[in-house]
C-alpha cells in the first residue's frame, strides 16, 4: 500500500505537468517561435522531473520540486504572454498567472526545507494547482480547449501510458525464466490494456467539451477531465500487476497484495470508462440508451472483477489472466454488437 501511495504521490505533479501543457496548448496554441522555445524548456524540466522521479520521496525529492516548479513557472510566462498579446483573455490568463505562480513559489521553497515539511508544502502546492481553474468560473468556458484536440492530446497520454506499461512489463521480465504458465500469463496479461484501450478510443470524443460551451454544462467538462487520472494511474498498475503475476510463481495462488493490484487497477479502469459513457451526452452518433448500456457493463463488470480480490479468492496466476483476459475482452464484443460504427454482428 506504501508503494501504491508514493507511486500516486510522485504521479499526480506528473499529471500536472503535462496537463497544464496541453490544456495551454489546445487553448492558445500560437505555434509560433516562443511557443516552441518554451515547449522545448518545459521538455527539458519534464526530463529533469524523469531523472529525479525514482527516489523523488527520498534524495532526489528537492530535485524532483525544482523541475516541477521550472515547468510551472514556464507556464506562467506562457500565460502573462498570451495576456498581452491578446487582451480579451487577461481575465483568465490573469488567474491562471496568480494560481500556478502561487504554486510554483511553494513548490521552490520546498527543495530547500526538510521533509517531511517538503512534502507538506506540495501537498499545499498540489491543492492551489486542482483548485486554480475551479476558480477562473465562466472564463474557463468562454476560453474552452478546442473540441477535438484535446481529446486527441488526452487520447496521446493514454497510449503513451500504455505504451509504458507495456515496455514495462516487457523489461521487467526479460532476465526472467519463462514456462508455459508465465508466458500464457504475459500473453493473457497484454490482451487486458488491448481490451481497454479499444473501448476508450471507440469512444473517445469532444462531447464533454461541446455540453460546456454549447449548454454551459462546465461540471460534465470537469467530470470528463479528471477522471482521466484514475485511468491512466490504472493503466499504469496494471503493467506492474501483469509483471509481478508473470514474474510469481506458478504453482501457488497469487499473493493477496499482488490480487488487489491487478483487480484493483483494472476495475478503477472499467469504472472510469463507465463516467466517460455516462458523461458523453452531446455525441449525436450515438443514442444515450446505448451509452448508458456500455456504462452498465463496465459497472458490472467493475463490481465482478473487484469482488475477486475483496473476497480474497486463492487463484494461480495463469486463472486469474485468464478469467480477467475474459471479461475484459467481453467489453470489445458487446461494444462491436451495439456500437453504431461496427457491423460485424449484423453481417452474420
């Protein structure tokens, strides 16, 4: 659970940092030549918070503050610009300035403070940046990201996440000794975020957005934006599960920290792809009874695969790849049997 909470902790300014990115980028994307000397500062801070990230609770921490602060305070600069240069949107750059500056300044005072008030004040820091564009109200809408690239951008971040976690696992077990029951779990293992990342990017769309700018229905957009956080946190540890349950040994139930893991993980995942259905209100391609259908299974199946672990089941590794593998991939064919772009089933 440690483990859990550190990944989450040093996971969330990640988060952050790359959102404020994107969230400027698809916003006021100018693409022009201070646009892109800052883009390539800001990937150099992000390479910064990477080097300094695999001990960031421990000796690299003030490391690790300073780049997330450089990456912050490059924002700001991006933001007060974008005030200047376009009047109209001072009001908002203005707050966003104020918030993010706010946050950075702590996040600097915090690599020459000792923990554990080092990490105290990034929690302080961390709250300013969730808070700040909760407080900019109406201006968040009248200055909304463009329809579709933002999903395009948070569409990115997932496969690279996804990507990732792959890699990850593939790493992570290549001084491994293989057998029969380990590969059939890599392979079972593999088909799960497969499975995932179908049904998100079949769905995937700027509706949340167009029900805020069109309707003013700014809490769908929040809802739609947030909780992709869980998702890609999920996506992230289910790499980590689907390694450790490739890597254990095969002839004995899986460890119980190890089952919540992976049950876990998986299940936060098919909860959050049941909000992005429910919160799709505005693609017309798409009829709400259909939508509410999907959000269901993934309920359902969300319930079935977290009760697993809450009931402490003793299943060998391969089972659980395999019972997992199973219901995750059942997403794909009741998505193909109903989906409005897929006609496989009606073909036969």
């Amino acid at each position: 659970m440690a483990g859990v909470l550190s990944f989450i902790a040093l996971f969330v300014p990640v988060w952050f940092a790359w959102i404020g990115a994107t969230f400027f980028a698809t916003r006021f994307g100018t693409d022009d030549l201070a646009h892109r000397i800052f883009t390539l500062l800001q990937m150099m801070g992000a390479t910064a918070m990477a080097v300094n990230v695999s001990h960031g609770l421990g000796g690299t921490s003030a490391g690790f503050a300073l780049s997330y602060a450089a990456i912050r305070f490059l924002l700001v600069i991006e933001y007060v610009r974008i005030g200047r240069l376009i009047p109209s949107t001072k009001p908002l750059t203005k707050r966003y300035s104020v918030g993010f500056a706010s946050s950075a300044v702590i996040w600097t005072v915090s690599a020459f403070v000792p923990p554990p008030l080092r990490f105290i004040l990034w929690g302080i820091g961390l709250t300013i940046d969730f808070i700040t564009p909760f407080l900019v109200g109406h201006l968040a809408i009248k200055f909304a990201p463009h329809i579709s690239h933002l999903p395009e951008r948070m569409g990115l971040f997932v496969i690279i996440v996804l990507g990732e976690s792959i890699l990850g696992v593939v790493v992570g077990l290549a001084g491994h000794e293989w057998d029969i029951y380990s590969s059939v779990s890599v392979g079972l293992g593999l088909s799960i975020p497969f499975s995932l990342w179908w049904i998100y990017f079949d769905n995937i769309g700027g509706s949340a957005i167009r029900a805020a700018t069109e309707k003013g229905r700014s809490g769908i957009y929040y809802i739609w934006l947030y909780v992709h956080f869980p998702l890609v946190v999920g996506l992230t540890a289910i790499g980590i599960g689907i390694k450790q349950a490739a890597s254990s040994n095969q002839e004995i139930p899986l460890p119980f920290s190890d089952l919540w893991l992976i049950c876990g993980s998986i299940s936060a995942c098919l909860f959050v792809q049941a909000v992005l259905h429910l919160v799709a209100v505005e693609d017309p391609s798409i009829e709400p009874k259909t939508r509410r259908k999907w959000a269901t299974y993934r309920i359902i199946s969300g319930i079935g695969i977290i009760s697993i672990a809450i009931l402490g089941l003793k299943l060998y590794p391969a089972v659980l790849m395999l019972i997992l593998a199973f219901i995750c991939a059942l997403q794909i064919v009741l998505d193909l049997r109903d989906h409005p772009h897929h006609r496989i089933f009606r073909l036969w």
